[in-house]
C-alpha cells in the first residue's frame, strides 16, 4: 500500500512540514523481524533519522511522535493537569509508558517488547500517517478500525460540508 500522491504532491515527501509541524499521510504494511525492529517507510524516516522520535501507547496502537510533536503533546496534557480537566497520574501513565526512539542507517526503528505487547505487534504490522504522528498498527487491529473509522470519516466530511 502506498500514500496519496496528491497529498504528498500538496506537502512533501513525508508530509513535510505544514504550519510548522511535521504532517505524515500514507498507509504501508511492514514486518517486525526477530529482534523487534520494524522499517519506517522512506517518506517517514527523515525526522527520526535526524533527531529522536518518541514511541509510546496510543488507542489500540503505537503512536510514533518526533522530538517536537512529543513535547506538544506532553505541554497539552500538562496544562491539563495544571488546569484539573486531568490528573497527575494521567501525566505519569503518559510519560512511564513512552520509549524514545531513533531510526538506523536502515530507517528501523526497535520496538520495546512492553510496548509490542500492548500493541500486539507480531509479524505484519500496518504504519499510517496520521497527520501530527505515525501509528504503528496489529494487522488485523487495523483492518478492524478501518471498518469503524470509514463511517466516522463520512460523517466528518459531511458536517464540514465537503
């Protein structure tokens, strides 16, 4: 499977860089080999290869963030916490469950068993690019999201009037 070209046309490689921040689109299916390693595809490699990304869970999945989306992130939820609309355990759970990673000469990325667990990564896996961050899918976790997400899709597009 492979990404929309005209979206990559619109914005670069791997995204590129949109107000700022790095935007990732595409869909592609990897194996994960014997020692937890899986190949970020190449129109993803270029900000992990470059500086560290943070691998931590997400949803049903692995959320993969640069250095930059990470912090954001990890700024929104402290404001939260800061604010009382969350906990400090949140902040915690957070923080406890993230793996800072970085890609090899071969554009991989090694996995933390913990965290393939949670994700239930085994052989194939599915990486799509979900605009501010990569998610790093279970095959069939993602065949099943796909089912739900269609739907949700629709419904989005038509409220905005699209």
């Amino acid at each position: 499977m492979g990404g929309s070209g005209l979206v990559w046309a619109a914005v670069g490689p791997y995204g590129g860089r949109w107000k700022d921040v790095d935007v990732f689109v595409g869909t592609f299916e990897h194996s994960l080999d014997d020692k937890g390693r899986v190949v970020l595809p190449r129109s993803f490699r270029e900000p992990f290869t470059a500086s560290y990304g943070y691998l931590t869970q997400f949803d049903r999945c692995l959320g993969l963030w640069t250095e930059e989306g990470f912090r954001e992130m990890a700024d929104r939820l402290i404001e939260k916490v800061r604010t009382r609309e969350t906990t400090q355990d949140a902040l915690r759970a957070f923080s406890a469950n993230a793996e800072t990673v970085r890609a090899d000469g071969q554009g991989r990325i090694t996995i933390a068993p913990r965290l393939r667990g949670f994700a239930d990564l085994q052989g194939g896996t599915v990486l799509i690019g979900a605009i501010d961050r990569i998610e790093i899918w279970n095959t069939a976790r993602w065949q099943d999201q796909t089912a739900t997400a269609d739907d949700s899709y629709v419904k989005a597009v038509t409220a905005l009037g699209l």
